[in-house]
C-alpha cells in the first residue's frame, strides 16, 4: 500500500511538472494584397506581440482571406480566424460612429487623424457598443482621400454624373454631394473597374495609386486639404480567444493596441501616401491642387453629411455636436505634437 502510495504521489508530481500545452496559434488574415502596407503592418503588429509575450502568444497568417472584405467583422466574431481589421464603412448599418474622422476635412495625415480618432473613440464612443462580439483592440484612419478621375476636373460641371467607385461611408456620401454616381466595389478591384470604363474614377487616399497600380488608369488627382473624406478602421479580435490569454499576455497586447497601434498605422498610412504622391509625379497623371471656389463649393454641399452624422450618433446617445468640436480640438492638439 505504501508502494502504491509511493507511485501515485510521484504521477501526480509529475503530472503538475508537466509543462503546459503550447498554445495554438492565433489565425489573422488580410483582404488587401500581401505586398500592401496594412498586411505588413499586421503581419509586423503580430511579431512584436510574439516577441513581447516571450513567445507564449503566437500568430498565424492564413493564406487567403476567409470572407468578403465586408464580412470580415463577422468572420471574426464566428471564429473564421482570430484577428483581423475592415474599414467601418463595409459595413454602414452597424458602424455609425466612426463616420466621424471620415467627414470632410478632417487631420491633414494619417496619423494626426487616427491619433485624434483613437483619443475620441475610447473616450466617448466606444461605450455605445458597435463594436459588441468582438475585442476591440484599435482603431485608426487612412490618409486624406482625395479625388482621382480619368478626365480632368476644373468645377462640380466636370464631376457631374461620374460614375465613381466607393468603399461605402462618408466617401458615397461624398460622391453623391458633389453630384457625381458612386457605386460599392472592395478596394482590390479597383483597377479593372477603371481600365474597363465601368468607373470614371475614384476617391481614395494617395498610396493607393500604388497600392492598386492606378497611375496608368487614371489622369488626374484633385487635392483637397484634409481630403474629401477619409476611412475609420477597427482592428479587432475573436473574444472567445481573448478571453482564453491570461491577463499577463491581455495586458502586453493591449499595450501595443490603441493609441500605439493608431499612430504606428498613421505613420505607415503616410509613408505609403508619400510614395503614391512621387508615383503620381513620375507618370502622366496630373496632380492639382483644387481652388479656392471649388474648396468652398465642396464644403457647402458637404454639410448635410456633417449634419446627418450628428443626428445619427446622438441617436446612439452620444453628445455628438460636442464630441465632434472635441475631435476637431483633438486634430489640432495632435497637429501641435501634444
């Protein structure tokens, strides 16, 4: 019997010995090309975390993306992989509230908008719940979107009825204000949309001349300071598996979330955008800034998106006129290196 005891209570010691099982590694796809400065940035956001945790968080890249670009937060949330991000703007029914770093004119760069968006997000939208069924982990704009078409454009006369590829969101609504036809297509098809002629043009932001090989497409990007528009990402994952980290591995992801991951995707957005302004001056493309009148012209017609986006979100029992004068203070202080 004391045998027995002997070689029970060596088992048992054993067993807690044991090492735990090494945890399976967390599945992240990207819906944009693998050469695309978001795919990298995640894929880099992922080995820093890897490395942060000792190891003990690990990342898988799947080779294809399991869903359409716009059902990408559902497939997160179902546990088709376990990390991804989509431009709220797929999906304008659940995601209202981040039309708000999308109106027109907003931080000058990515960064000055995400970082200012990150700030205003976690403050006073977050708690209204459009982001329920999944972790948050960050969220962040794109640069200025601004105005790419295959004729030139001197007025609204010119722009009228173009028939213009969108993501959704505030760029449709954009599109529709100026008087031009907007049409939902994913980013990704947007070159065959040109070279084919179903698409007149394009809002989007610098870099994806580059991006999506646009420079022989198209003949004429029009800026706008601040851009016409831009597009709010949220960065998010699985809750169940978040759930499953221990609090250690939470807090060192959450370290290189928020703010961290909005200026850090603010900066790549800008260094993307700046080789899409040398592409577009290195071909055939025209590159013009806009004048004063159509400025003002645009802002004009633009304001009943403003509008539209107060009602909206004090709908979701935000303060939305305050929180949008707070946002653009923010864009300021940011703008001032605070």
């Amino acid at each position: 019997m004391k045998l027995h005891r002997t070689v029970l209570a060596a088992l048992i010691g054993s067993a807690f010995s044991m090492p735990a099982l090494a945890q399976a590694p967390l599945t992240f796809s990207s819906w944009v090309p693998p050469t695309h400065h978001l795919t990298i940035w995640q894929q880099n956001w992922a080995a820093e975390v890897e490395k942060a945790t000792g190891g003990r968080v690990k990342f898988q890249s799947l080779p294809k993306h399991p869903s359409a670009p716009q059902g990408t937060f559902d497939a997160v949330r179902d546990g088709l992989m376990d990390l991804s991000y989509v431009t709220a703007s797929y999906t304008p029914a659940r995601h209202i509230l981040p039309k708000l770093p999308e109106l027109p004119g907003a931080g000058d760069t990515a960064v000055i908008n995400s970082v200012a968006y990150s700030r205003i997000h976690w403050k006073h939208l977050h708690k209204a719940g459009e982001y329920n069924g999944v972790k948050l982990l960050a969220v962040w704009t794109h640069g200025p979107g601004q105005m790419h078409t295959k004729k030139p454009i001197r007025t609204l006369a010119d722009f009228k009825g173009m028939k213009i590829r969108s993501g959704g969101g505030v760029s449709e609504e954009v599109v529709t204000a100026l008087g031009g036809s907007p049409f939902f297509k994913p980013a990704g098809e947007s070159f065959e949309l040109l070279k084919s002629g179903v698409a007149d043009g394009i809002f989007f932001p610098l870099e994806s001349i580059v991006s999506f090989k646009l420079d022989t497409v198209l003949e004429q990007s029009t800026i706008f300071p601040g851009g016409l528009y831009s597009s709010a990402f949220g960065f998010f994952m699985n809750q169940g598996k978040w759930d499953k980290l221990s609090k250690q591995d939470q807090a060192i992801i959450e370290k290189f979330s928020g703010e961290y991951a909005a200026r850090s995707n603010g900066q790549s957005w800008d260094t993307a955008d700046q080789r899409g302004l040398a592409a577009i001056k290195a071909s055939s493309m025209k590159l013009v800034n806009a004048d004063p009148a159509l400025i003002a012209e645009v802002q004009k017609r633009s304001q009943p998106i403003v509008d539209a986006w107060i009602k909206g979100a004090s709908a979701k029992g935000i303060d939305a006129r305050a929180v949008l004068a707070e946002f653009r203070e923010e864009l300021k202080k940011v703008a001032a290196g605070k």
